[in-house]
C-alpha cells in the first residue's frame, strides 16, 4: 500500500478526535450555561446498558417540546438537566442483541410523552423497564 494511505487514515482519526473534544466542550459549555440560568436544576441520568453485545439505549429527544441540556456523565454514560416542576419528555427506548439469521437485532420503541416532576436538590434516573414495558423515572443520591 502507499504510504499516502496511511495519512488519509491517520487524517480520517484527527478529524475524529478533534470533533469528539470539540462536541464534549460545545456540550459542557450550554450545560454550565443552563446551570447559570438555573442554579436550582437537578440532573437525571440516562441508564443505558452497553455490554459488548448487548446494547439499551433510552433517548430523551424533547422537554417541553425543546432540546435537552444534555452532559456527558463518562465515556457511556448521559445526563440531561431539569428545571424544578412538571416536564413533558418526549422518550424513546432502543435495544440490540445479537441474531441467529441477522448478525443483529434491533427492538424500537417508538416515541411517546411521560410526565416527570423534577424537586430541587434532587437528582433523578431515567430508564425502561423492559419486562413491565414502561418508563421509569426514579429518585437516586444526589453525588
């Protein structure tokens, strides 16, 4: 192979490097913005399952009809901020486990509304309850 090969990939890995860091500072910046404007937010984390195979993704794609303020809580794991009070979340659920006759297979649940109430000084913790088929939004230790 040329060895021009080698720095269009070593090219392709800086663009996405860069992009990763540039998307995590752009992230912290409108969070840290919205916890000026709200110093009395609570945070809810997302609990996504990312096992090697085994994928559970819930999505929080509005609140009160607006994008979230969303945060990266580690390098799996999300988080998005509430301002104290009643929220309508437009919620969506996702899973992927691996196929017999498909290499994967992926299970959506289409999005739908449910109303939280979010109290200062609390922090909460969003999933789907796969066996009940439903969404909880449950209070955690604020950390």
């Amino acid at each position: 192979m040329p060895v021009n090969f080698y720095y269009y990939i070593a090219i392709v890995f800086a663009i996405a490097i860069i992009s990763a860091v540039v998307t995590l500072v752009m992230m912290r910046k409108r969070a840290q913005k919205f916890l000026d404007e709200h110093p009395d937010a609570v945070k809810v984390t997302l609990k996504n399952v990312n096992w090697l195979l085994y994928i559970k993704t819930t999505s929080v794609h509005l609140v009160d009809g607006a994008k979230p303020v969303r945060v990266a809580t580690s390098f799996t794991s999300q988080a998005f901020f509430l301002s104290p009070g009643t929220h309508i979340l437009n919620v969506s659920f996702s899973k992927q486990r691996p196929g017999i006759i498909y290499k994967s297979v992926t299970t959506t649940y289409d999005p739908t509304n449910i109303e939280v109430v979010a109290e200062a000084g609390k922090a909460y913790r969003l999933y789907f309850n796969t066996s009940e088929k439903r969404y909880v939004f449950e209070e955690v230790e604020a950390k």
